[in-house]
C-alpha cells in the first residue's frame, strides 16, 4: 500500500514510516518541516524512508497537488500545551483546518484515515473517591489547553468522513524514544531532564513531582499505528482508542528513571529540586485505560516506562540538542504572558 503520512518527518512520523516500510508499504510525507521541530529539516528528509513533499496541512494547495494514496495516517499538528496557550490562531490552524482537510481528502480519495489526537482531549480526567482514574475513550471532553480543545474539534472535524471511509482516531499519553525533538522546550519533559543531566544540573520537577502522566514507547505507537493501517476497520463512527502503558508514572519517579538511564552510570550525584510553578493548560494526572485497546485485537504496548526513559537516555546522550537554558527560558516567557501561577 502507498500510506501518505502527513507530520511524517517528525518523531512518530518517523518511527512509523520505519515499521510501514518493514511491513512492505510504500511512505510519502507531506511536512511543513517547521523549525521549531527541526533544527535540521534536511537530516529529517534524508532519514524519512520515502518521498518528503514539504506542504503544509492547512493549505488545502498542498492536499490538491498530491497523487491519492491507498491509506492515510495524518500526524502534522502544532504540539506544545503551554506554547498553544498563546499561539492560538496557529494552533487553531493547523490542528482543526489541517484534520478538516485530511478527513475531506480520505474521503475524496476512498482510503481509511488514522488520525492521531491526543489524551488532551480528557483533560484533567475522571476522578473517583478523590483519586484519580484512568481515562477511558468514552469519557467526555474537558481539555485544559487550547492545544486540547484544538484535538478535541479536530476530532469532531473528522465526523464527516467517517461516514464515507473507516476513520481511527488514536489518543496517545506522552509518547517517548529515541528521535524526540530534543530542541523544542515547548514540548516533552523528558527532553528537558535530558538537557539537564548531560549538563551536570539538578533536574528540576516543576511542582512537587507527585503528577503523573503515562509514558509509552514510541516503537509500541508505530506498531499500533502500523497494525491500524493493516486493520482499517469500519464506515460509520469512527473507531476511537487510547494508545499509552495503562500504568502512571510520577514526575518524580521520571526523573528518577532518567538519572538511572544515564549511560556515563554518574548518578549518585544527580540532586532533584522543585520549581513552585504551575503552567496554565497542565494538568495534575493522566493514564490510559487501555480495555477498549485490549478488545480490538489491537497490539499492546510491549516496554515498560522505566525501559522506555532508559532507552530515550542512553540513545539520546550524544545527540545534539537545546541547552537546558531553553527550557528556563521557555518558562520566563509563559510567566512574562501571565501563564504561570
Ligand atoms: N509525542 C507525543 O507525546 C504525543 C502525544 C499525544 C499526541 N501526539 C500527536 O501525535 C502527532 C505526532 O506528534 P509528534 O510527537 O511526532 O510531533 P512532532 O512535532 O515531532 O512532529 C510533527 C510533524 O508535523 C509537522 N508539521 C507541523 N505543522 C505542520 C503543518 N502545518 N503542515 C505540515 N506539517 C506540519 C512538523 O514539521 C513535524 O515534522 C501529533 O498530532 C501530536 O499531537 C503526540
């Protein structure tokens, strides 16, 4: 099959096209290949296992100049939660114009469409006797971001197709591996962690570390997207699954899982201190209930967390990157814009 994966010079994007190709597809990518992502968009091209038509999914041009393909996988979205708390109209753009054109052009086309939202969507998320619970994909949507409510109509955007081709909207928790942007502070708290180690800094959790989040491997989302691919499913509503461990890790035990991933082995020294600071359009707790996953037949996530932040450490050490000083200075911004508390 010829997949179409729009965002596919990114990191899933690209861990994706890998595991299409190894299963005997054909991959294009239609990417903006913005700069916030990559600080070297040729390196990306050269990398990604097909053509790269540099487009932008917002611009219906871009969709009009392509040849139809046999499935498409739309990743391209504007990612940063704080950074969506100001950029709205960019944000607005690209992820719910840009998800209205690839439901209209999958259905124009005739191909099954894989559209990844993101666990944004729940928001703060269900809780139950005072704890929270994990999020189920029937839950309802209460995102906290505009980056959120963004995936939220992006989804609703894609009702439309749905009733023409098979639509699979996957919410993935925080995906993490090798090839994330490490230069990008407006996203992935574990780049961060990153900078800081390989700088000999303390980390610094912002809060008191107690939030949890679910870290998947980014290999366990290509396989799952993979096999969405080779599994479109059915016309009508679209199918809707979380893709995550299903276990919380806190911020705390992350940092923890960082230092103990560092391949120079020097953790002993490695202090963690706490920033009293909360970043408008964050959240306390977030996990993946993974049952609907499970019932599809779907596969499951094979790395643990801890393995997935090692993995992310130990391949990441030498790669270049933003200082940790672009994180710092990423927070100044959002405090100068009234964003922090
Ligand atoms: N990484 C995560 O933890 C995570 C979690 C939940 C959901 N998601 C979703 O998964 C998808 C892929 O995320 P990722 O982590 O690979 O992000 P990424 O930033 O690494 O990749 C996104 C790609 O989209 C491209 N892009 C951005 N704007 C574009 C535009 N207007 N037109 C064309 N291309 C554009 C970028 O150049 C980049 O190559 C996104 O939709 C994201 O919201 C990611």
């Amino acid at each position: 099959m010829r997949v179409l994966l729009t965002g596919g010079a990114g990191f899933i994007g690209q861990h994706l096209a890998r595991a299409l190709t190894a299963g005997g597809h054909d991959v294009t990518a239609l990417d903006l290949l913005v700069p916030q992502v990559h600080a070297d968009a040729e390196a990306a091209v050269r990398t990604f296992p097909g053509e790269v038509v540099r487009g932008d999914v917002a611009d219906p041009g871009a969709w009009a100049a392509l040849a139809r393909p046999d499935a498409v996988v739309h990743l391209a979205a504007e990612t940063g939660t704080a950074q969506s708390m100001y950029e709205q109209e960019r944000y607005r753009s690209v992820n719910v114009g840009g998800t209205t054109l690839a439901g209209e052009h999958a259905a124009r086309w005739q191909v099954p469409l894989v559209a990844l939202s993101s666990r944004a969507v729940y928001g703060e998320g269900r809780y139950e006797d005072g704890a929270p619970v994990a999020s189920r994909e029937d839950d309802p949507h209460h995102p906290v971001s505009v980056y959120g409510e963004t995936k939220s109509q992006g989804e609703a955007a894609l009702l439309p197709a749905a009733g023409r081709v098979p639509v699979t909207i996957v919410r993935p928790q925080n995906v993490v591996g090798p090839g994330q942007a490490l230069h990008n502070p407006y996203t992935g708290v574990l780049a961060a962690f990153l900078a800081m180690l390989r700088e000999g800094r303390p980390v610094t959790v912002y809060g008191d570390g107690s939030q949890t989040r679910d870290f998947v491997h980014v290999a366990d989302v290509a396989v799952l997207l993979t096999w969405l691919v080779d599994h479109p499913g059915d016309t009508g509503a679209p199918r809707v699954l979380n893709a995550g461990t299903g276990v919380r890790t806190s911020l705390l035990q992350l940092a923890h899982q960082a230092i103990a991933g560092r391949p120079d082995g020097v953790d002993a020294a490695v202090e963690v201190v706490h920033l009293d600071v909360h970043r408008a359009g964050d959240i306390e707790h977030a996990c993946a209930d993974l049952a609907r996953l499970r019932e599809s037949g779907a596969p499951l996530p094979a790395w643990t967390t801890a393995d997935a932040v090692a993995d992310f450490v130990r391949r990441s050490w030498d790669q270049p990157g933003a200082r940790a000083s672009a994180w710092d200075d990423a927070l100044e911004e959002l405090a100068d814009r009234g964003l922090t508390s």
